[in-house]
C-alpha cells in the first residue's frame, strides 16, 4: 500500500538497478552468463535435481508437506533435497521455530524472518515470509516498512545488522538495552528465539544466493493485496546476474586444467593425513598461521565495496541503516576485536545450555542439524569413491569460523591453505559474509569436476557454519549478560 | 522435616569441639593438620580445572591464560609458583584440565586445548618446569588422569574420540584406545580396581575398559541424553560410579551387577559440569555447573530433590571443585571463570533444607487436598488413621524409617489426603454458567437480564444483582429523558428514588414480566417510605391482582441481603430511623436492588422522608406506555450521571471478582459491557482474564464457549487464537497430490477440483457432497436441487438424500 502511485502507473512492470544495470551491459554487448531461469536454481540445470529426486521422490515431498507451511515444495526445499537427510533436520527445525510452541508470536516469527533476510536482500525470502505474514491475517500494515512495525521489532534491527553483518561486535551492552525492563522491553526467552530465528534466515540467506534459488514464480498470485506486495518485484535473478563487473574483472581461474585440479586436492589430503603424524609445527607458527588465514581473507574478494548502491526493491522497506554493511573481521593497523576461542564457548557444552533452558528443545533440533550438517558425507569426491572428506569439511567449516575471528586452539589452518583454492576461497568469503554479491560465475569458477550436489553440500556447511558462528557471538553475550 | 543431628550444630558448643575433634583425627590421617577458613583470592584469569597434591597444602590453578601453584596456608592463599612462563607463552600452557600426582608430589599433568597432553616435574631446577609433551591427539584434550597407585601410568581423553595411556617413561603412547564414537569428555581410574577405567562421551555414553585391553571396552551403557561431561568413581564403595550430563542430572550407577543399574538420579538446575563424591561420607557429592547456574552443591544422592549443602561464593560458573583433602569431608576448594580461587568451610555452607518450607499443599483433580507436613506437627492429630484402601476420605501416612547412620537424612513427613466435600468441589455452576450465559447478539439490557436470571437459578444472588446492577448503571440515558420529566412533574419538586425507566421494550409481550418486577421493587422502596402505609396496601394489591409467583422469597436469599446491608452501612443505618413496613413480606428481598442506588441518593432518601415512589408506581402501573423493568430511579442519575461515571466502580468490582478467582464473571461482565469498560482496564489484565476463562473452559471441554468468548474478544492476542492452525489440507481429487496454494484449483493437474454439479462452476466456499456417488457442489444448489428432485444433479441416477 505504500507501493507509490507513480511506480504503478508509470511502469507496471519494475525493473530494479541491478537489472538496468544488466540491461545497460547487455547492450554494450557484454556476455552476460545466462542463467537457468526455470526450475529452482539458477545455477544448477534442472535436470539434475529432478534425477536426484527421482531416486527418492517421495521424502522430499513428505518432509515438505509434513513441515511446510503450504505443504508446497518451493524452490529452496528442492535443491535441499539434493542431501534428503539434512533436508529432514533442517526443516524439522525450521518448522519448530517458525510454527511451534514457543516465546514469540507467530506473525512476529515471520516478521523477524523477512527483517532477516532483508538484510541480505534476499527477495526470495522475503517474499516467502511476507506471503506467511500474509496468511496469518494481522497487522498487515507492517508490512508497508518497518517503520510500521511496533518499536520492539524495531529495537531488534540493531541486534539483527550486527548479527548480519558484523556478529563479533555484539556486546552485553546490546543485550541489555534490549531487556532492560520499559515499555519495549524483551523477554530473555523471547530474545533468544529472535535471535535464533535471526541467524538461522541470515544463514538460509547465504544458501539461497549460494545456491542460486530462483524465485518463487506464483503464478496465481494474480489477485488481491498480496500481489500488491509480492508480485512486482522485477522478476529478474538477483542472485546471478549482478556485480558481474567485478566478476568479470577478477582473473579466471581456470588455467590449470580441472581434473589434474581435482587429483591435486586429492592428493594434497592423503599427504596431510600422512603428515599429521610427523606434523611438528610449533605453537607460534599455529598461531600464526591462524592470523595469516585471517588476514587472507580479508584481501580475498574485497573489490570495490564503497560504490555499493542499496537497491532500491521491495525488499529494502524492511531494512533500517541500510549503509551497515560486512567489514572484515581483521583490519590492518587498527585495533582488532578479540580472538573468540571456540574452546572457551563451545556450542555444545555452553550454546547448547543456554539456547535450550531458555527456549526448550530448539537446542536439541539444532544440535541435531549442525550434526548432521557436520557428519554429512557419502565417501566420495567427484569421481572417486571412497574418499574421507573429514578433512576437507572440517577445513570449510573452519575457515568460515576463522573469517568470523573464531579459532580452535586444536586445529591447523595451515589445512585451509592447502586444501582450499584460492577461487573456492572467493566464494566462500562472498556467500557467508555477502551473499547478496554471488554470481554464477563463482559458483561455476571451483572444483569444476565435482557434481552440482557436492556444492549444494559445501553451502550446507557454510550456512551452518555461520549460522552457529552468529549463535556463538550471540549466545555468548547473552550469557555474559546474564552473569 | 525432621533430621536428627546436624554436622553443623549451630549454637551447640559441645558438639562443636566433637567435631573439632574428628576433623583432627581424619586429618592426622594425612600426616599434616589441616586447618583455615573461608578464603579466596584473585587469579588473573579465570580458571578452567584445579588440583591438590596429595598432602593438601598446595593447589594447582590452570586456565587458557593461567597456570600457577598456590600454597594454602591458614588465612589466605600465597602464590608459589608460576608455571607459565616464555615471553610468549605457547598453547601448550593453554590448559582445558590439570592433574597433580596423587603419590608423586611433584608431578602434574595437563591437558592443552590444541591437543597435547604435557606433564610437569616441579623437581626441575629451571624455570620451565616443563617435562614430557605428548602431541599425539588430534584435537582438545579434554581429560588427563594418573592412575591412583601407579606413578609412571597417565592416561587421556581428547576430542577426537580416542584415550591414551602414556608410561611417563617412555616417548610415546603405550596403547590407545578409541572409543568408536564422539569425543571423550572424561576418564577416570577406578579407585579401586587396578585396570579399569571408566569413560565418557559426548553422544551419551559411558564405557568400561581394563586398561590391558586396548582392542575393545569391557562394557558400554547409554548413561544421559546428551554429553556426559564428567564420572567419578566412589572412593570407597568399588562398584559406584557417578556421571554427570548436559541434560542437568548425576546418576548414581551401580556397576557391580552386569548390567550397569542407575540407583540414584539427582536432578539439577543446569548441566552438570563436574562431579565429586564427598570423602568420608558415603552418600554425598559435590556438583557445579557449565552454564548460567554459579553455585556449588553438595547432594545426599538419597534425597535428590534439595541439595544438602550449597556454596553461593561465586560470581561466575565454577569451572573446578576439588575436595581439599581425601580423607577430609570438611574444605572443598573450587576454582571459578570469575577468576578466583575459593576454599570453602563446609561449616560455613548454605543449608537450603533450612530455608525449605517443610509443608506441601496441593489439589487434586477432583478437589483433593494433599497435605505433608513434618511429622511432629501432625502427630497430634487424632484423626489419624491407617490408610483405608480405597476410600481417600482419611488422611493417609507414609513413614521413612530412620537410618541411624546417617544424620541428614532423617526426614519423615506425613502425608494426609483430604477429600472435599461433593458440594464445595462441585463446579457444575461454572458449566452451567458457561452454558447458559449469553454474551452478545441481543441488547445490553436484556443479555444482563438474562444473565441475572442464570446467575438467579443457579443461586448465586451476588452475581445475579451484579448483573441487574449493571444494566441499571449502563442501560442507553437516551431512552431514560422522556420519563424523567414526566415523572417529576407528577411528584411534584421531589427527587425520584423510584420512577421508572422506559425500556427499549414498549410492546404488550413484556407487560406480565415488567410488572411482575414492579412488584418487586415496589417492596424495596418500603424502607424509604415506612409512613405510607396504604401505599403498601397499594402494593399487595396490585401484587395480588398480577398473580405473579415466579418470584420466591425463600430463604435462599437471605445470605445475600446479609451480605448487602452490611456492604451498605449507610443504608442500614438510614432505615433504622424509618418505622419498618408492616406487612408480611419479608424485607430482604428489596435489599437485593438497593446497591444499584448509587451511594449519593441516600442522600437524597434521607432529605425526602415522604419520598413518594409508590405514587409513581402506581402511576407505572396504570396503562402507560411506560413499562419499567426495575423501578430504580434511573432519571436519577441518568440526568446527571453518564454511564462512565459508573466505570471506577465497575472496574474495581471487575477485579475483585477475578481476584476472587470468578475470573467468569469478570471476562462475562468484560463482554456484555463491551466499550462501555473496556477502556477502563488495561489490555494486559484483560488478556490475562481472558486467558485464563478460556484456559478453565478449555479444561471443562466447553469449546463452544470458550469459542465464543474468544470471537468477542477485542484483545488482538486473544482474538488470533483462533487464527492457529486453521490451515486445512486438501488433495485434488484429480492427481490425488495435495493442493497446496487454492483449494479448488490444482496446482499440478490445473484442473478445478470442485465443480458445483448444479451450476458448474468452482465452489469455494463451502461443498456439499453426496457419500453415495460422491457428486455434489454449492451447499445451496444442492438443498435447491433436491428439493424438487430426489436424483443426484450430475445425472449418475443416484438417488441423493438430503437431510
């Protein structure tokens, strides 16, 4: 409703920047990498999800149906349902927080969502949610913008860009101006279920551009309000289609030839197993090779961020500060946040009690989803069969950590090194810390060899990784708040 | 609750010094006294483990940024020893737990967080105390243990799932033993047996393994839900071995038998971090908590439901406990992420029994009171009885037989179960009430009457004048000024007490009723008006001459005037100086309408001695098209009081009747009155009343009710109850998939699913079918259709019915 006269009447159908920018490209005949623009991902064909699920057609359909709120499998639901058995603890828990018993009201669970994933300006989840805020019939006028919200939503948005963007600089101090008794005040429980729906849909935010999800085409959605707020976005693929300047700029990794690539990871990690045991590399060169790591990322895909314009779409109604953005984690010559030590707070031993006493259960589902996420392997790499990709995953799950300035005290980031390539290191930095920016170029520039579902399984572990790498900072100064 | 002699024998010199005595006597058993006090002091960082040597007078402190010895002295602790040492300490020195030695004084053990496992000779003469470093886990150590008799044997549990024991003699690992699953969080050699060490794991388990046998465990049990952080062998009793879990509980588990048997469970308020049993008392152990909880508790396992002893010194969670000394039961020191360090007197221990209210009040289903209580305070009870099978009518015992071993836990209580009475727990006038109430879809005036009139039946005078209270208070003034004037003018310049209202209701139907009514309020002006005694011959007369008997003036009500003439003393006092009626009617009965006469017309009572009502009644009672329904004198105030001038009033009562626990009249009165209250009470009470009325509706399976209140709910929280899992799923009768956007066109087939056999268009609303041939459309069409034939609309010939 706050849609403006003019943009109806002048052009019913909206193009957003990126788009023109596109278009502009395109007519400086500049080749634009076509995406798939049927079927759920732009970058993965069709054909090969729908292989995948023939071999189990029905739990994906039973899951969604079980634990969807239309009992519709979208777009996201299928490409998750590549890996059947993460699909079942992701939306056993997706479920519990969205439509179970629990601190928060329903429609203010779809709200946080769409506050969430409009950080990211991911209009597929925002377009989600707003359908279920739709569905649950009240206080539609919050969805005209968040200024139409309730101030205690909008106290959140603080907590909610920090957690986005920045999760290390949550303080206590945030903690408390959100609970500290007043008019607007939060409950501990209600805080945390907030706050685990808030990384949980910026982490969901990172799979859906890592993925490249396309949007939900609802074609009968011809009618009504809903429309009014759903269907005018300009139906182009956010995801895969700009920034490509940059990406074009970036050099292309592709020199070496891909199968020899593929035997050289092998091979790289059979000697590190082998290593292992004669591994003698001192603390300090621990440590540093932990800052070094850290540092690296930082000059991994920084490109041009200052000339980011906020595109103008439907999304950013939901979205306050808009300038907050990902700043790295490690910047030279100022004064760096702390180490977080993962031994210190562990998401077993410390995030686990606290999540789980304050809002019963959701830290067992969720034990369970890092779990599995963490444990999900078919013994083979590409081609090869048989394969133990512990390595290769601890060292994903880590390095995402590492990006976000949590350490482990037992591990060697010089693995990161050795196990991930400098283009996978690109994408993994893009989609975890500003996913909005992943291109289809990306997705396709690493491990060429290996099958479209064993990267959908490396965005699986990058979302979680950064979903528990949001959960720790949070929890931890939930706690420190606490005592 | 009853407990024989206490440890702590407050205000009891003679025992005192008996335990003075003993204390001496255990100690003397480690070859140094052992005395001092409650005391902490400041660490530098927080502490993740602590240790004692085996003579009791030093402690080890270790953390991520901490290693140091302290010396234990009588007052205070005094620093010995800086273990981290280097400009640079490495991760070596970052320790998740330590060990001192138990016969090796000066050897210690650590476990780092990137892995190794570093033991430390204090004997060294350099700086770096650093001895053997063993880096051959993969990940965080979580556990180092030295066997108990054995110097040279170390043993380890790292995250990566694997134990090794290491000969301190030797480079390497001697065997390693994997555990086949989840991270090791703790091990610990059996106290007892030689070879055995127990284990414990992340995904729940605990194993057994003799520590020859590095190929398999012995044995392995699923001991908690979750991680078991910690196991302690009992000192003393071989077979008992204590875990510790994140789901908040230590077991007990006996290991004796083949099958490891859980014999005691304590549940706790928050995981359980570490556990160690108490030396020198069989039954006791001491507990602390990973997160958010910061004491420490001592439990008798045997009484599992308050902690025997708890120690609130620390600020943050408490990382390490230690007993101070093996054989000592008195000082527990613990180490906390506060970064102090705490010796702890048991003596000075808080005792949470003490502050326990011994007493335990509950009901049951059907109204049963269960009381328990300590013993001595029933004994005098002479009704006591043994505990009759079946009937709960008498109080009932149990009785725990006292252990003379033991001094704490001599608790014996009894327990009585009371039956109430059929009456007094009946709540069949709250379903009834539920029922029979009518909330809205009829004027005000009349849902109050009739819900007066419910109220009446059911014999509840007070609600039942409540409600008659309120539609006089509320009821539209507009209607009220045509009367008013008229009324005035026939009495003359007095002030009315009793003129009549007009009601919205002027038709011949409500005649008998009103008047009926007349009647009655007729009487209740009779206080005001002793001195016109014909007025009440009057009365009677035209009482007679309606007939009515439908009201009874039993002595049902009399509680009701009782209650009444004292709330409205003034009145009472004011009738005394009026000569009471004579007639025969008994006088409570128009008590029960005085308090809708708002407190300022006594007043007006008072100024008009010949007050004249029974004129205007008399007048209402010839043919008028002024029908009241209660002779009050609304003009009254309805002249010059709004109806929110009633509002405080209302609310006030409002709350009494909710604190009263008639949250049912409360919500009642909330709905009937609508917008004339609501504004009144803020929303939250509101939204509390309603939750609970519809939560006891809900209990009472009253669904429609509690339905009905929530639809007449303006709460918005109250209202969106109903907009829960309201989702209904449908197939296509098509494809047989489920629809998943329309429920009448199929996302899949693109085929209208439901088809009206009548008109042939889509039904979306509500569909009508036939259970014989499954055709069917517009609920409508349908009843249309079969009207005037009884063949189904589609043409298959079936013979459709429709009832």
């Amino acid at each position: 409703m706050n849609v403006s006269a003019e943009s109806f009447t002048s052009n019913p159908f909206h193009i957003c920047n990126i788009c023109q920018k596109v278009i502009r490209k395109k007519e400086k005949g500049v080749r634009v990498p076509r995406p798939f623009s049927s079927g759920p991902s732009a970058f993965i064909p069709e054909e090969e999800i729908v292989e995948a699920s023939q071999v189990d057609p029905h739990t994906e359909q039973i899951l969604a149906e079980a634990y969807s709120p239309s009992g519709h499998v979208d777009h996201l639901t299928r490409v998750m349902g590549l890996h059947p058995h993460y699909l079942e603890s992701f939306l056993r828990s997706q479920f519990y927080l969205l439509r179970m018993d629990g601190p928060l009201p329903l429609h203010c669970r779809h709200y946080i969502a769409i506050m969430a994933a409009a950080r990211h300006q991911c209009s597929f989840l925002v377009s989600l949610h707003v359908r279920e805020f739709y569905r649950m019939g009240m206080c539609l006028d919050w969805l005209k913008g968040l200024q139409y919200a309730p101030q205690r939503l909008r106290n959140l948005n603080e907590i909610n860009k920090i957690l986005a963007h920045r999760p290390w600089l949550i303080t206590k101090e945030h903690i408390q101006n959100l609970v500290k008794t007043g008019e607007h005040s939060w409950s501990l429980a209600e805080l945390v279920h907030a706050v685990v729906l808030l990384a949980h849909f910026h982490a969901l935010a990172s799979f859906v551009f890592g993925s490249g999800i396309n949007p939900q085409v609802d074609t009968q959605n011809a009618n009504g309000f809903q429309s009014v707020y759903i269907s005018n976005y300009c139906t182009c693929d956010l995801a895969s289609d700009h920034h490509l300047d940059r990406d074009l700029s970036s050099t292309s990794p592709g020199t070496t030839d891909s199968v020899s690539e593929l035997e050289a990871l092998m091979d790289r990690m059979k000697r590190l197993q082998e290593e292992r045991e004669e591994d003698e590399a001192s603390q300090e060169e621990m440590a540093t090779r932990f800052e070094k790591e850290k540092k690296e990322s930082l000059l991994v895909g920084s490109g041009d961020m200052k000339d980011e314009v906020m595109p103008t779409s439907k999304v950013s109604r939901f979205v306050e500060d808009a300038t907050f953005g990902y700043q790295n984690f490690a910047r030279h010559g100022e004064d760096n946040p702390p180490t977080f030590r993962a031994q210190d707070y562990s998401w077993k031993d410390h995030g686990f009690s606290l999540v789980n006493r304050l809002y019963s259960d959701i830290g067992l589902l969720l034990d369970d989803k890092f779990r599995t996420a963490c444990d999900l392997t078919y013994y083979n790499m590409a081609s090869h069969e048989d394969v133990d990709t512990t390595m290769l995953r601890r060292a994903l799950f880590n390095y995402v950590h590492c990006m976000y300035g949590i350490r482990y005290d037992d591990y060697d980031y010089g693995e990161v090194n050795q196990l991930l390539e400098r283009s996978l290191k690109v994408y993994i930095k893009t989609v975890t810390c500003y996913p909005e920016r992943t291109t289809r170029r990306m997705y396709d520039s690493y491990w060429r060899q290996f099958r479209h579902s064993e990267k959908v399984h490396v965005n699986l572990l990058l979302m979680e990784a950064r979903m528990q790498a949001e959960l720790l900072y949070a929890l931890r100064a939930i706690t420190r708040y606490m005592t | 609750m009853h407990f024989g002699q206490r440890e702590r024998p407050r205000g009891l010199p003679l025992l005192f010094g008996a335990m003075e005595k003993m204390s001496r006597v255990t100690t003397a058993l480690g070859s140094s006294a052992i005395s001092g006090r409650t005391m902490f002091c400041h660490l530098d960082a927080p502490a993740n483990a602590i240790s004692v040597c085996r003579d009791a007078t030093q402690v080890v402190v270790a953390g991520r940024n901490i290693f140091k010895i302290y010396g234990l002295e009588e007052e205070q602790f005094v620093e010995k020893l800086n273990l981290r040492v280097g400009r640079k300490p490495s991760l070596n020195f970052s320790c998740a737990d330590v060990m001192w030695h138990q016969m090796e004084e000066n050897l210690l053990a650590t476990a780092a967080t990137n892995g190794a496992v570093v033991t430390w000779n204090l004997g060294k003469p350099s700086r770096n105390k650093q001895d053997q470093l063993f880096t051959e886990h993969k990940r965080t150590v979580n556990k180092v243990c030295f066997h108990p008799t054995e110097v040279y044997m170390l043993l380890s549990g790292s995250q990566d799932g694997y134990m090794k024991c290491f000969d301190l003699r030797k480079k390497e690992s001697v065997s390693t033993f994997s555990g086949q699953s989840e991270s090791v969080r703790d091990v610990q050699f059996s106290m007892k047996d030689y070879f055995t060490f127990a284990a414990s794991f992340e995904n729940g388990n605990v194993q057994l393994w003799d520590i020859r046998r590095p190929d398999r465990y012995e044995r392995m049990f699923t001991a908690h839900t979750g991680p078991v952080f910690c196991c302690d062998w009992h000192p003393d009793d071989r077979g008992w071995l204590a875990t510790g879990g994140r789901d908040k509980m230590v077991k007990v588990w006996d290991m004796t038998t083949n099958r490891a048997k859980e014999i005691y469970c304590v549940q706790t308020i928050a995981s359980v971090a570490r556990v160690k049993w108490r030396p020198e008392r069989k039954w006791h152990l001491a507990t602390c908590s990973m997160m958010v909880d910061h004491n420490i508790y001592v439990w008798d396992v045997r009484r599992p439901f308050i902690p025997f002893a708890t120690f609130e010194e620390h600020k943050d969670v408490t990382t390490g406990i230690v007993w101070r000394h093996q054989h000592d039961p008195y000082f527990l020191l613990s180490g906390s992420k506060d970064s102090t360090l705490y010796q702890h007197m048991f003596k000075d221990a808080s005792r949470p029994v003490d502050r326990a209210n011994p007493e335990g009040l509950c009901f049951g289903l059907f109204g049963d009171l269960a009381f328990a209580a300590k013993e001595s305070l029933i004994s005098g009870d002479t009704n006591r009885k043994p505990y009759p099978g079946g009937d709960r009518r008498y109080p009932i015992f149990f009785f725990k037989k006292p252990d003379l071993t033991e001094q704490f836990a001599h608790v014996s209580s009894a327990l009585s179960v009371f039956e109430s009475s059929l009456e007094s727990r009946c709540m069949d006038w709250f379903v009834k009430t539920a029922r029979l109430y009518l909330l809205g879809g009829k004027p005000f005036a009349e849902l109050c009457d009739h819900n007066a009139k419910v109220a009446k039946e059911l014999n509840r005078p007070q609600v039942s004048t409540t409600w008659t209270m309120l539609r006089l208070m509320f009821s539209d003034p507009a209607n009220l000024s045509t009367p008013g004037p008229n009324n005035i003018s026939k009495l003359g310049n007095l002030p009315l007490m009793n003129s009549f209202s007009m009601k919205e209701m002027g038709t011949e139907s409500r005649l008998d009723r009103s008047k009926g009514e007349i009647r009655q309020d007729s009487i209740h002006l009779e206080p005001g008006n002793s001195l016109i005694n014909s007025n009440n011959d009057e009365n009677e007369e035209t009482e007679g001459s309606e007939g009515q008997a439908e009201y009874m003036f039993g002595d049902a009500e009399l509680d009701d005037d009782d209650l009444y003439s004292i709330e409205l003393e003034n009145q009472a006092a004011e009738e005394q100086e009026y000569t009471l009626p004579q007639e025969a009617f008994p006088l409570r009965h128009e008590i029960m309408d005085n308090p809708s006469v708002p407190e300022h017309l006594q007043q007006d009572k008072a100024d008009s001695p010949h007050a004249s009502g029974n004129e205007a009644e008399v007048m209402c009672l010839t043919p008028t098209e002024s029908f009241s329904l209660i002779a009050i004198s609304q003009p009254l105030f309805s002249t010059h009081l709004p109806a929110h001038f009633f509002c405080p009033v209302v609310r006030e009562m409002l709350s009494h009747y909710a604190e009263q626990g008639d949250v049912q009249m409360a919500v009642s009165v909330l709905i009937v009155l609508g917008d004339r209250i609501r504004k009144e009470i803020d929303d939250l009470t509101q939204e509390h009343w309603y939750m609970s009325y519809i939560d006891l509706l809900q209990r009472f399976e009253l669904w429609n009710v509690s339905n009905e209140v929530i639809k007449l709910s303006t709460c918005s929280a109250i209202t969106c109850l109903n907009q829960t899992s309201t989702t209904l799923h449908v197939n296509c009768s098509n494809c047989k998939r489920p629809m998943s956007n329309r429920g009448w066109i199929c996302d899949r087939c693109h085929q209208c699913a439901s088809v009206c056999a009548v008109c042939h268009h889509v039904v979306k609303g509500l569909f009508v079918w036939c259970q014989g041939c499954s055709h069917g459309g517009h609920l409508e069409h349908v009843m249309n259709w079969l009207k005037s034939s009884s063949h189904c609309p589609a043409g298959c010939g079936h013979l459709c019915e429709y009832t």
